[in-house]
C-alpha cells in the first residue's frame, strides 16, 4: 500500500522541521518566514519494526525491505486560505491527496520565531485550519450539488446522492468534520470523488519546547483536551531535538544523544507508529534467504487481498497461503523448524491476516 501523510499547520510551527527529522530522501528548508515551503516537498520514512530486524537477524537474507510512508510538507496554511489567501488553493490541492493529516500545532514560547496570530494559542490555531479545510469542503460539496439537483428530478439514484450532499453541507456549516458524520459505505460513494479534506483521520503533533518534552506543558494540555472528544490522537515532541537526533548517521552517536536527553526511543517512532494506528493498518512479513521485507495492510484484510501488495497477480491466482506467527518464527528460528513443529500452518481465502504473521503465497499464474 501506497501510505501517504501530509504534515501541515501554520507557518512557523515547526512543520519543516519536523519533514526534516522524518524523511530519508528529501530536505525541506527550515526557516523563520512565511511559505518558505512552496512545492511541497516529499520523502520517503520507513517504518521503525524491530521485528523486522529480528527475522532479519535468523534469516540472513540478501536484503531487509521495510516498509514505508510518504510523508509531504506542505506550505503554512494562513486564515483565509480557503478563498486564496496566502497560498490557498495550492495548499489544500496538494494535501487532498493524502491518506491521513499530520497537524502540527506550536506550544512553546519564542520572541524570535515569528507569529502572527499573536499570543501563543494552540486551541486556536487548531480551528484556524479545521475551520479552512470546512470551508473548502463546503465549497466542493455546493458545486457537486448544484450538478446533482438537476440530474435528481429524472434519477433515483441521484437523488439519493442529493440527500447524502445535502447532509454533508448542514454538517459542515455546523463547523463539524465531514469525519464525524459517520456516513455509511453506500452514502460516502455520494462524496468519494470530492477528496474531502476533513473526511481525513488527523495526528497532531504538540511542538513543545525543550524543557517540556518528557512532560508537556500547559499549550500541549490545552490541544489534548480540545482534541479529546474526535477520536484523534496528540504526540507531544520536540521537533528540533528530533531533527538532530536523525542527523546522526552512527547508531552509537545516536543511542549517546538520546540518552543524554533521557529518550527510550525517538518522538518520531511513535508518530510513525500512531499514524498507522490511526489509519487502521497492520503488518505481514516475508522471510526468504533473498529477502526479507515488512508489507503494509488494512487490518481486517483476508489472505488474498493482503497477497495483492506483492502482486495483484497474487490475488487472482490465490490458492493457499503458508502462515507462521512471529513468535513461533522467533521461537524455533526457522521456517523449516516451524514446519518441522507443527507450526507452519496452510490457510485459505478466508484468513483474517495478523499484525506480524510471516507468510508465503501460493498462486496459479
């Protein structure tokens, strides 16, 4: 699965800064003044799985493959933006393209990093960019509106679409997500081709000062609890400390730094992790002397269509699939070993895939 997140919040918040620490690929450029991010800027993260390293370390393949996200920096979004202020329309263009927004949010106090909105106010700069990405969805929902009404008069189905749009408007002038609706699999085929910006899962991401990264502050308290009714999640992070942390290229300088600041494990691990808790996504492994790779999928997803990430050919052609769980693998430290103890086991069409099973696919051509 083509993952993708796009990192968004005002300008000077600490969305660059964040892209920088994040993605192996790609550098945006850190700087104290407005849409200093253009283009967004892509890179690709992988994804942090000891697990991984594990099968890795028994199998000793040619090549260990994890898995990945796309994560996108878009240019500081400004009040406003929905009618073209600032870089507005380009702005919500690229982030509709997204599986899931990561909101950066200020919470610390710095004279020399300019703000426009005045005294530092996390809650308020929150709804500064939910009440934009309303506006813009309700924009997109009136003009397919218009087109449908017409169409509803001769046909039923479109009239149902008329309903379902007509909902989605009142909802959106109530200030509410398109989200929270909780439209059914029938009525979001009404909006599916809109890309709604508020029908997205949002991460948000608390940028708190140094001082305040083990415990937060009262900025970060505040979005917490503003966020605490919508199902969404809030990392607290310093994104400058994160930043030097993935600069080190030796693990031992690395492991040093953070245990200087006191850190189990880099911020940033658990927001990789947090956007695929948020998305519903889990992990299957292959492990073969050539290769061994982590493969991302919907939870929920049955054999053939967990096969499809490989292949779509995969899918068509399924016959069976050999599963073992990671703590058999790791337990006997084979494939051959799980096979010979009765812990390989041989799985249809209808098997409900598991976060870390390691499987291997048989398919007619």
């Amino acid at each position: 699965m083509a993952l993708k997140a796009g990192i968004v919040g005002l300008p000077n918040v600490g969305k660059s800064t964040l892209f920088n620490a994040v993605s192996n690929s790609a550098k945006a450029q850190a700087s104290n003044y407005r849409f200093c991010t253009i283009e967004p800027n892509t890179g690709l993260v992988n994804v942090p799985d000891p697990r991984l390293d594990k099968l890795a370390e028994l199998v000793i393949p040619d090549r260990t493959v994890p898995t990945q996200i796309e994560i996108v920096d878009i240019a500081g979004l400004v009040r406003g933006a929905s009618k073209g202020e600032g870089l507005g329309n380009k702005f919500l263009a690229n982030i509709r393209e997204v599986d899931a927004i990561i909101h950066v949010v200020r919470c610390f106090e710095d004279e020399n990093i300019l703000r426009d909105e005045g005294p530092i106010n996390p809650v308020s700069d929150k709804e500064i960019i939910e009440t934009e990405l309303q506006l813009k969805d309700l924009e997109s929902v009136d003009k397919k509106m218009q087109r449908t009404e017409k169409m509803a008069k001769t046909d039923p189905k479109m009239k149902v679409e008329l309903e379902t749009l007509i909902k989605c408007k009142k909802h959106l002038e109530e200030g509410k997500n398109i989200i929270s609706l909780g439209l059914s699999k029938e009525d979001k085929s009404a909006i599916d081709d809109l890309f709604l910006l508020t029908d997205k899962h949002i991460l948000y991401v608390a940028n708190v000062d140094e001082a305040s990264m083990h415990t937060g502050n009262k900025y970060s308290a505040a979005l917490i609890d503003a966020v605490k009714n919508e199902g969404n999640e809030v990392i607290v992070m310093t994104n400058a400390i994160e930043a030097q942390i993935a600069e080190f290229e030796n693990p031992e300088d690395k492991a040093m730094f953070m245990e200087e600041y006191k850190m189990v494990e880099p911020a940033l691990d658990r927001l990789i992790h947090s956007t695929y808790k948020l998305l519903n996504l889990s992990t299957y492994f292959t492990a073969g002397v050539q290769e061994v790779r982590a493969w991302t999928i919907e939870k929920g997803w049955k054999a053939p269509q967990a096969a499809s990430v490989i292949h779509t050919d995969f899918e068509k052609g399924f016959i069976k699939a050999e599963v073992i769980a990671y703590d058999d693998f790791l337990k006997y430290k084979s494939e051959a070993a799980c096979r010979e103890n009765g812990r390989l086991r041989i799985e249809g069409k209808e098997y409900l895939v598991q976060d870390g099973d390691v499987m291997h696919f048989r398919f007619n051509v």
